[in-house]
C-alpha cells in the first residue's frame, strides 16, 4: 500500500517510524514532515491546508490510505472532503469527519456530547458576549480556582486557571472581547477538578475499538510542573498508578458510552480519539477530547505497540477492529523532549545538530527539525525526542537522560524531572 502521513512533527516522526515496519508498506510519504521522517519514508511539499494540493499529490501517486496526524485538518474537514469526492472516496482517511473533529474544535460541543451521554466531566455552563453578566454570577458561584476555556482551537493556550474572582471575571470578559479571537467568542466556565491527569488512546473503526497504551505527558516548561504551558515535555507509558480496575472504570464509564454516543449522533469516526483524564478520588473524568494521538505521548505510545500499525489502520478503515488482537510491548518506554533556548516563548532555529548517529539505545523522533545539505538543524521550539524502553520507568529514563546529554545544538533545554511525580 502506498500511505500518505499528514504532519511535521515528534508524532508523526513515531507514527511514520512504525508504519515503516509494515509488511503491508510499499511507499510511505509525510507531507510536509521533518528531517528524521525523510529517513523512513519520503518527505513532499505540499500545504495540508490545501485539499486540492492533496487530492492532486493522492491520484497522481496512487496512494491508498491518507493518515492524519495533527488536528487541524480534521477540523477543517478532510475526512468530508474525500467522501464527497468521486474520485477520492474510495481512499480510506484515518480520522474523524468535521462532525466528529468538532468534540476537540468545540469545547461546548465536548462538554454537551459528555452531559447528553452521562460521560464524567467537570461541571460547566458556557456563556457569550450577551451573557458575560450571568457569566460573572457564574463564577461567583464556584470556588477559586476558576477555570475558562475558549471554545474553539487556541493553539493550545485557550485554557486559563486564576486563583482571584476578580482576575476571572475580568479575563472572561476579554476572552469574550476576542482575546483569542473567533475561538474565544463562546467561553465554557467549568469547575476544577484537583487530581493527577493522564492520557488515554482509542482507535476505532466507529463501532468497535482498541484501547492503545495510556500515557502520561509532562505540560510545563520548568521542572515540578511549574512555569509556562508547552506541546509537552516529555511522557512515560504505561502510568504506573492505572492499575485493571481504573482502566474497566475508564472503558465503561468513558470509551463505551463515548463510541455509543458517537454512533447516536451519527457520526462517521474512524481514527483515534485521545481522552485526556483527570483521575479524582480513584473515579475517570474527562478534562477534554482530542481527535488525533497527543505529542509527546505518542513517541511513548507507539513503541509500545507490537502489532502492525498499517493493518490496525486497515481494519479502522474496514470497519473490522473486532477482527485483530493489539498486542502491547510489556516493557516501559520514556520520552524526554529536547527544545530550543527559550522555547515556549520567542526562540531560534537554524541550530546545528550534532551526535545523533551516536544514539544507539533510544530512538530519536524528530519533531522541529530539517535537512540542510548534509547537517540537520533545528526548525522548532520542540526539537527532538529521546524515547527509550526500560523493564521499569527509572530504567527507561536513565538511557533517555543518558542520550538527552549525547544530542547537542546550541540552547538546548530539557526537564530532568520526567516522571518526578510517580516515583
Ligand atoms: P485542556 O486544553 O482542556 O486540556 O486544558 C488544559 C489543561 O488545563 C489541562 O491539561 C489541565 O491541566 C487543566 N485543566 C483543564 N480543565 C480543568 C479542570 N476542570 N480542572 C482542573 N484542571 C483543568
Ligand atoms: N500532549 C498533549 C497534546 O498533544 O495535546
């Protein structure tokens, strides 16, 4: 099969990675990619914003399957796009369709979807520019901290948690004014939930689905889960604290009324679905939706899967996930994310990379960076990621450590404390 891989970054690099061991693989190619996916497969460019660009690059190359890494696409409606196209409709997209894209582009819709479908999540109300007043009333009826989400895509920084009423109310009216423009024109005002979060795969075929390894992901920028919000810092797989009893209560509670509610309101879903949970006196809550596998916790997940990835693909497509086992890797496996020199703020690319052909025992998945003649420099504030396997998780973040010191380029920065807190 030839498969197009839509993407540039650390996931991509590790879906890629685990593509290229497919039996079924003839040619791999990543649109737009990054340096270390051009090692497994061929990098071409062209904007995933553009369908017609992809349309063209899919029949002129005769590719079979389209898999979407990022969000963005999703939301903008590829899946649809290819279902209502004679010509492409043939050709499977791993994804969901705008209807389905929209549980992670609408955080309203999210939380809706959860309280028609009796998922566990926050207490919420959502307010406009017209109900900034009940808004307001709102907010004092709840307890510090308050929490507010702009409804749609923020680049991941549409989620605000203060401490002080007043600073609540005063950002709820920003964010209604347009802070984070169109995305913030809806505000969802939730409760907070005080507990550990952790990050749960699915892939289903809309109907049936497996259930990936459960990760958990490192958001802050300084060590202690202190300082600015990133894409993520490193992340460990499995979470020692999700033990067989707290993952029946997540598939019964979440994934199964989840799936259930998406055939309800029928919708096409064949793709993965990333619950990111919060775990609050030993009971699931969903903290939000995503459509597509979370970054880094993918360069953890992915290593951890034994079974071939284009042929879970394939039955996803087929509507037949029923048909094949998933077979895991019992071994722990780590990740630990090098960055730029004041990444998550302003930072600079061009850097020079040096040492990656020294990194023997930990797979090295790029994430922002690129191909010049014959160097490899930085592209991005997340640079690359060091992801090892381990028989527990101190052993697998020794070799981590061990090769995040081996990588150089100028800047580089990396929490040492991944996995501080499970200890
Ligand atoms: P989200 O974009 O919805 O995942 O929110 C970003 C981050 O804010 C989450 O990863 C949590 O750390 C935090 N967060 C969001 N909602 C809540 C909540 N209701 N209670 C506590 N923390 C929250
Ligand atoms: N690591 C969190 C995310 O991908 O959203």
């Amino acid at each position: 099969m030839n498969v197009l891989l839509l993407g540039s970054g650390g996931r991509e690099h590790a879906i890629a990675w685990k593509l290229n061991q497919s039996s079924k693989l003839t040619k791999l190619y990543i649109a737009p990619g990054n340096a270390g996916t051009a090692s497994v497969g061929q990098n071409i460019n062209i904007n995933i914003r553009q369908f017609d660009e992809i349309k063209d690059f899919v029949l002129s190359n005769n590719v079979n399957m389209v898999v979407v890494g990022p969000e963005q696409p999703l939301v903008d409606g590829i899946v649809d796009y290819f279902l209502s196209d004679k010509s492409l409709q043939n050709i499977p997209v791993i994804g969901p369709e705008k209807a389905g894209a929209i549980l992670e582009g609408s955080k309203d819709f999210a939380k809706e979807f959860m309280s028609k479908y009796n998922i566990p999540t926050a207490k919420y109300q959502t307010f406009t520019k017209s109900t900034l007043e009940k808004g307001k009333l709102f907010l004092e009826s709840l307890k510090a901290p308050y929490v507010l989400k702009a409804d749609g895509l923020a680049a991941g920084k549409g989620v605000l948690i203060l401490n002080d009423l007043d600073e609540a109310k005063n950002s709820l009216a920003g964010m209604l004014n347009g802070q984070f423009g169109d995305a913030s024109n809806k505000v969802v005002i939730e409760e907070f939930l005080d507990g550990i979060e952790l990050s749960v795969f699915v892939l289903t075929d809309g109907s049936n689905y497996k259930i990936l390894p459960h990760a958990k992901d490192y958001k802050r920028i300084g060590e202690g889960d202190t300082g600015l919000n990133t894409g993520g810092m490193g992340a460990i797989s499995p979470v020692p604290f999700v033990d067989d009893k707290f993952l029946n209560k997540i598939e019964n509670k979440i994934i199964k009324p989840t799936i259930e509610g998406l055939k309800q309101e029928d919708i096409c879903y064949k793709g993965f679905i990333f619950l990111g949970l919060i775990k609050v006196n030993n009971e699931p809550y969903v903290i939000e939706y995503n459509v597509r596998m979370g970054d880094p916790e993918t360069e953890v997940v992915i290593p951890r899967i034994k079974s071939d990835l284009l042929e879970l693909f394939v039955h996803t497509a087929n509507g037949t996930l029923n048909q094949i086992t998933l077979q895991e890797d019992e071994r722990f496996c780590s990740t630990v994310m090098l960055v730029a020199q004041g990444y998550p703020e302003s930072y600079e690319k061009g850097k020079e990379m040096n040492n990656l052909h020294l990194i023997k025992d930990s797979i090295l998945f790029h994430a922002g960076t690129k191909s010049c003649d014959d160097k490899i420099l930085t592209n991005g504030g997340r640079v690359i990621a060091v992801s090892s396997y381990g028989k527990d998780m101190v052993d697998a973040l020794k070799l981590s450590y061990d090769n995040a010191d081996k990588v150089s380029f100028e800047g580089k920065y990396f929490r040492k404390d991944i996995g501080f807190d499970l200890k």
